[in-house]
C-alpha cells in the first residue's frame, strides 16, 4: 500500500513538472535558444519537480527487483 501512494505522489509531482517544462517552451518562441532554455529548466524548482519525482518513482520501482 505504501508503495501505491508513493507512486501516486511520484507521478503528481513529475506531471506537474512536466506540464511546466512545456509550458515555459514558449521562450523559445520569444527569442531564447535552447541552451538558455536548458539553463532556465534547470534553476527553476517548479521544473525541477520533474526529474525528483522521477528519481522517486525509479527508486520505488527498482526496490522490487
């Protein structure tokens, strides 16, 4: 059951930093190339949030194996 909710936690928090990555793909349109994209991905924690929830959801798959 623990594992039910952490996965569910998990995939909440990586749909949510994923919605923000493509959204802020509208800087591109406005002049930003895509290593200031990167750049910006990368100090933003709302984008952030993608690659923690999915650290969190490899780690709570992998301990089954």
């Amino acid at each position: 059951m623990n594992k039910l909710i952490i996965n569910i936690i998990s995939t909440i928090i990586t749909t949510i930093g994923l919605v923000y990555i493509i959204s802020y793909l509208n800087l591109l349109v406005i002049g930003y190339n895509i290593l200031d994209y990167v750049y910006f991905i990368i100090r933003e924690f709302e984008c952030i949030m993608f690659f923690i929830g999915l650290l969190i959801l490899i780690i709570n798959n992998k301990e089954d194996t």
